[in-house]
C-alpha cells in the first residue's frame, strides 16, 4: 500500500498531464544534476476521497531496476480543503526535498515512516525510502488479476 491511510475505494491516478508537468517542472530544476548523476526522474500522483498522495523516484538512467530514491508526500482532503493549494504544497514540498538531496554530497537520510509538517499554511505528510513506487504499481496490478 502506497497510501498514509487506508481506504476503502481504489486511488484514482492523477491525470498524465499533471505528471508529465510536475517530471518537466523538475526536468528543468535539476536537469544538470541528473546529467551528472545519470538520474531520471518519475512522478505518480493518486487521489482517494479523503487522501491525495505524490510520489516521485529518482532512479538511474542507465539501470531502472538499481534502488532509487523515492520521495513521498500526502495531504488529506475534506470539503474544507482547497485542491489546488494541497497539489501545489505538495508539489513544492517534492522541490524543497531534490534541493536538500541535490546539495548533500552523500545523501542517505531515508525516513521510512510519515513524517507531519507544514508549509504554505498547509499540513501534510511526507517519507523517504527505497521503494521502486512504478515497480510497486506493476506489481498492484498483477495481483488483482491473479
């Protein structure tokens, strides 16, 4: 299970517009670094009714099987809550994370368990870890056909 919560209905995957802008927003951002590290980056983004969710691997280029870096953040949603204000936060939030990862020469600081913040107003979770998310997805998918 990706997801912080556990949910009754299946995510629904955030459109591939939306990935396809936030992989180009972050193309652009740390695209010289990714040269430099042979690093390619993947977005995935679900939404359930009280839960939208952002993933995004840091894998390598030239081996998509090598363990990545994988950056999670999650936020919950009510009908007090503005949509785009969380996908922005959260999006933002992925921008902080590549920024402190990029700068730091050894970079190993994976924290497993969701951890609670806040920013732009807006509280949400976030975790790093190892996980391979478009393996874990592939995977997903196999087993309900089993």
């Amino acid at each position: 299970m990706l997801s912080r919560i556990e949910h009754d209905k299946p995510a629904l995957n955030l459109p591939e517009q939306w990935k396809e802008s936030v992989t180009e927003l972050l193309q652009n951002s740390y695209g010289t670094q990714c040269s430099k590290k042979s690093k390619v980056f993947e977005v995935y983004g679900q939404s359930y009714p009280s839960e939208v969710l952002v993933m995004v691997c840091l894998l390598d280029a030239n081996d998509k099987m090598a363990t990545p870096i994988s950056y999670f953040a999650s936020a919950n949603l009510d009908d007090k809550t503005n949509p785009e204000k969380i996908m922005d936060t959260l999006v933002d939030s992925v921008g902080v994370f590549f920024d402190e990862y990029f700068q730091t020469e050894n970079w190993d600081d994976y924290t497993n368990q969701w951890n609670e913040t806040k920013m732009n107003n807006v509280d949400f979770y976030y975790k790093t870890t190892r996980e391979n998310v478009g393996l874990t997805l592939k995977a997903d998918e196999i087993l309900k056909f089993v």
